[in-house]
C-alpha cells in the first residue's frame, strides 16, 4: 500500500489505537478521530493519544460521528482514499440497558461515515464488525458463509445491520466495503471492560473476579497484533465483487458488490478457566472466584474459522494465550504501578 492519508476512526479506543500505531510505522499519515466518551475512564484513552501525538503523520479531531455536519467536514476536508472505521459504542452487556446510546453511534454514526466515503472519493472502506453476530448460532466454528440472522443483543443487532447498510452503499454507489468481525480482542491497553482486564483489576485489589456460566464459557482470545496485522493486511485489499456469486443461493459473505466480510479471530477456542490460570500465573496468586450464571446476551462459545482470510491475505493468527497474557500482565504493572 502506496504512503497516504488514512482516516482511522476510533483512534482512541483499543483496537483504533494500535492499527494507528501500525499504520504510523509504516509511513502513512493517520488522521484520528474519536469522542472520547466516558464509557469508560477517558484517561486511557487520552493516555493512548498523547503516544500516538509524539509522531507528526498523526493528527486527531475529537468528533461524535453521530454529528452529520461534523463528520461531513472531516470527509470533505481531507477526501481519505482509505476509512478504517473502528468507533462505536462497544459492549454486549451495556446494550441491554442502554439501548439509544447504540443507535446514535453504531447506526446513525455509521450512516455518516458510508455517506462521508459515497461523496468525497473513498477507495476502500473497513469497518468493525464483531463475532457477536453469530448470536443463536452454535455450529461451530463460527463461518461467515453462514446465515447471522438471529442477534441476542441490540449490540450484535447493530453489528449486523452496518454490515447491511455497507453492502447497500457497495450495490449502490460501488464503494469496496470490507466487514472485520474481531473475536475476543486483548493485550496491552485493552478495554477496561473486557474480561482480562476485569480479572486483573479483581486480582491485583483481592476481590472475586465474575466468572459467569460458573467458568464454564470457551472464547476464540485473539491477540491485538495479530488483529492489527490482519486489519493492515485487508486495508491494501480493497473488496472486489464475487463473480461467480449466485442469486438462487447467495453467500453471506460476498456479493456481486465490491463487499466482503472476515473474521478475524485465533481460530483457537480456550476455557475461560485457563485464561484465568494465565493470569495466576502472571500475576503469582491464586484469584477468588464468584461463579455466576450466565448473562441476558452472552453465549457459551466462539471459535472463528478465519480460512477466508488466511486465503485472501495469508494470515496466520501467531501469539498463543500464554504469551498474550504474559505481555498483557506486564503492561498492566506498568501502567497501574502495581
């Protein structure tokens, strides 16, 4: 991919962040753009930003793409060849009681960066979906050449529908539209949200880390840089259309549009209890365990099956959790000073 201007929204979030810093690395200009909302600590995120700020290719616009006028200025000001949209309003959980705050910025967001791309000139759009698509499936693992019909969170319904509207824009205007579905993201500076970083806050303070379903869960964990690689590998791939897609039976995953859709996991399901020997490990103590039911929304397994993206742009998912942990441990001494 030839050096350019690239939007990365969500620059201040987790997975934002570090495909900033890769995209940086590898001489590109990166115009971030985030709202740095309070979802959680802001701190963080500001933390994330000032590393991004030491280098001069980044530049950062604080916007809510929920804002049409705002966001059409950013489009129109610098007519991106390529938009990595990587904002929203994250967290299955948070869905159930915070409906509206998920359709002004997954969906309403959404619509603004599509029409942004439609008139200023973008090339290639990549957006993040997510594995909670999947939702009532339980055909494993997870394919993206099957149907995701049935969400079990407005979240996962939010997912599903801007993989929708892009392939609307792709039919309509021809904009190549590429869809991340990100399995179980983690390593140094995660969301405070996420499982690793819960359990590591419980075990450093001594209290119970939640462990619903009573432990018994299995997660595809895929570590940040190998999501960032992936991400970085598809930006040079605009989606191009399926020729011998076939209307009397259509693949979800292409389309005689320029729109495809990846997962991009570890293709390697783990037992939430052996993430948290990890951790015990790392951390040199045994955690206290409160063992819960399982969540509204939630589900008992994911496992990507990536053999689409490993055929598209040779990817090969490569850090084991073990590894992963150890790398996240020792970030969140550093960070935390504990």
């Amino acid at each position: 991919m030839s050096k350019q201007t690239i939007l990365v929204t969500g620059a201040a979030g987790f997975i934002g962040f570090h495909v900033s810093q890769r995209l940086l690395q590898g001489g590109h200009r990166v115009v971030g753009l985030d709202s740095v909302n309070d979802y959680y600590d802001p701190s963080l995120k500001e933390a994330r930003l000032a590393i991004l700020r030491n280098d001069p290719n980044f530049s950062f616009e604080k916007i809510d793409l929920a804002d049409r006028a705002a966001a059409r200025s950013i489009f129109e000001r610098h007519r991106f060849p390529v938009v990595i949209h990587l904002a929203a309003q994250a967290g299955v959980r948070y869905s159930i009681d915070h409906p509206t705050v998920y359709i002004d910025a997954n969906l309403q967001g959404f619509a603004n960066v599509l029409e942004g791309c439609r008139h200023f000139g973008c090339g290639h759009l990549l957006f993040a979906s997510s594995s909670s698509v999947y939702g009532a499936n339980t055909k494993l693992p997870f394919s993206v050449h099957d149907n995701v019909d049935h969400p079990i969170s407005l979240y996962a319904a939010s997912k599903k529908a801007n993989e929708l509207m892009a392939h609307s824009y792709s039919h309509l205007y021809g904009l190549p539209a590429t869809g991340l579905r990100f399995f179980t993201v983690y390593g140094p500076w995660g969301r405070p949200d996420m499982a690793m970083f819960l359990f590591a806050k419980a075990i450093t303070e001594g209290k119970p880390i939640r462990l619903f379903n009573n432990g018994d869960m299995m997660r595809d964990f895929t570590y940040i840089d190998d999501v960032t690689e992936a991400v970085v590998r598809l930006a040079q791939c605009p989606a191009t259309p399926n020729e011998s897609w076939d209307a009397q039976h259509p693949d979800p995953a292409s389309s005689r549009a320029p729109w495809r859709i990846y997962n991009i996991g570890n293709n390697q399901p783990e037992k939430l209890m052996d993430l948290v020997e990890a951790l015990e490990k790392e951390f040199g103590c045994t955690a206290r365990k409160e063992l819960l039911p399982m969540q509204a929304g939630d589900v008992y397994a994911t496992y990507a099956d990536i053999d689409d993206l490993q055929r598209e742009v040779d990817f090969h998912p490569s850090t084991p959790l073990a590894d992963g942990v150890a790398r996240f441990v020792t970030w969140y001494r550093e960070y935390h000073r504990v």
